[in-house]
C-alpha cells in the first residue's frame, strides 16, 4: 500500500509503503502524484518503507520505473527513509538518471530526512 504522509505539504510529498506493491496501488497513487508535479514542477519526494515492506510486484516495478524515467529531471531531492539494504542498491545503482539529490536515512532518522527535505 502507498499512502501519502499527513507531513506532506507544497512540493514536498512523503510517500509510506507497507506491504507488497501492487498496480492497483500505483492506479490510486500515480494521479494524484502526477497533479503534484504538474502543479509544482519539481518534488521533493520523502519514500518512508515501512518495516514490512516487502517490494514490488513485476506491474508495480514496472510503474515505478516509468514514473521514475518520466519525471527524472522532476525530483529535485528523494529522501530514501527505511529502506531495505537492497532498495537502497537499486536507488544508488540508478541516481545517474536522477537530477536532484538523493539521501538514505534510517527509520529513527526519519524527521532528521523531513528536515533535510525542507531545508
């Protein structure tokens, strides 16, 4: 499940995962994290995995490579929070497409990550 973080406010979004991902949940998410880039530009995107966070299905992975090519240049700073050792890989393995920051902070660091995302 994806759900938007109630910390979440003007091109800062914080985005919590439990579980395993599913289309259906980027068919609820995708909307409405797509009107936010079109209202603001750039995000600042806060990806908080919580710890059951299992992954992605073969069609969610599929979405979340999509969003994450069409918007590349559009994520001005993504704060990784909690994220298994191997999301962190994969997040490393592609930043060369991303143009904005990338910081991986641990669950118990996860305001000192909302801070970074503000500042």
């Amino acid at each position: 499940m994806i759900e938007f973080m109630k910390e979440s406010s003007a091109g800062i979004v914080g985005l919590h995962v439990t579980g395993m991902l599913h289309e259906s949940d980027y068919a609820e998410f995708l909307p409405k994290l797509e009107e936010l880039f079109r209202e603001h530009g750039t995000l600042r995107v806060l990806f908080y995995a919580d710890s059951d966070f299992r992954g992605w299905d073969m069609s969610a992975a599929w979405q979340d490579a999509s969003l994450g090519f069409r918007h590349a240049a559009d994520f001005e700073r993504l704060a990784l929070v909690g994220a298994p050792d191997w999301v962190v890989w994969c997040v490393r393995l592609s930043a060369f497409l991303f143009k904005g920051e990338v910081r991986v902070f641990s669950a118990e660091e996860l305001q000192d990550a909302w801070h970074w995302l503000r500042g």
